[in-house]
C-alpha cells in the first residue's frame, strides 16, 4: 500500500505561479511512477504529467508544456509541480497518484486507471 497526500494549492492570478508537492508513504518502494491530474467544475480528470520514480523521464499534457516542471525527490519521497504562467483555465482540483504497475509503454502514463493510489486532491483557483 501506498498513501499520497498533496500540499501547495491555492488561489493565483493568471501569470502567476504555484508550486504543488505530494508526500508518499507506506511501501514506496514499490512505486514505478507518480503522476498529477485534474478536475475543472463539470469535466473529466484529466492527465497533467507524470514522472517515472526510478528513471526520472518525465511527461506532459500538450496545454501544460513548457509551463509545468514535474520533478521527484527520491530521498525525500515527493514529487513536485512546479507550475509557472498559470492560466484560468488550470483552475481545478489537482491530485497526486502513484502506481506499483510497470508500464509497458509511455501510454500507459496517461491513463488514470493505471493509478492505483490516489490522494484527496487540492484546489488550484487562478483568476483572470
């Protein structure tokens, strides 16, 4: 089992930044990959990025490119989002996810199902 918690949401303005973390405890040996993804009022979950635990590759959501950083803190068991030129419409529920499956391809990082560990989520609200 592993437990994910996210920390750093928060209300911005749109050009401004914000800095997600998630601490993961319990077997956190066992992780192959953490991602985040996020609601907005009246959508689906959507996939924002993800990193893989052991060989740090990392991957975005084409609308969050060149925006987001996603990085991991092995040591420290957290993965940070760094998030920098923020748009109204990042505003949504962000959550943090890890799983203990071994991909087969980069697909598989998309996919929300492929997370078996969730956290409760933490407000992003940017304003125009």
């Amino acid at each position: 089992q592993v437990q994910v918690i996210e920390s750093g949401g928060g209300s911005v303005q749109a050009g401004d930044s914000l800095r997600l973390s998630c601490a993961a405890s319990g077997r956190t040996f066992t992780m192959y990959a953490m991602g985040w993804f996020r609601q907005a009022p009246g959508k689906e979950r959507e996939f924002v990025s993800a990193i893989n635990w052991k060989r740090s590759e990392t991957y975005y959501a084409d609308s969050v490119k060149g925006r987001f950083t996603i990085s991991r803190d092995t040591a420290k068991n957290t993965v940070n989002l760094q998030m920098n030129s923020l748009k109204t419409e990042d505003t949504g529920v962000y959550y943090c996810a890890a799983s203990t499956l071994s991909y087969p391809n980069e697909a598989y990082y998309y996919t929300s199902r492929t997370y078996g560990y969730w956290g409760p989520g933490t407000q992003v609200t940017v304003s125009s």
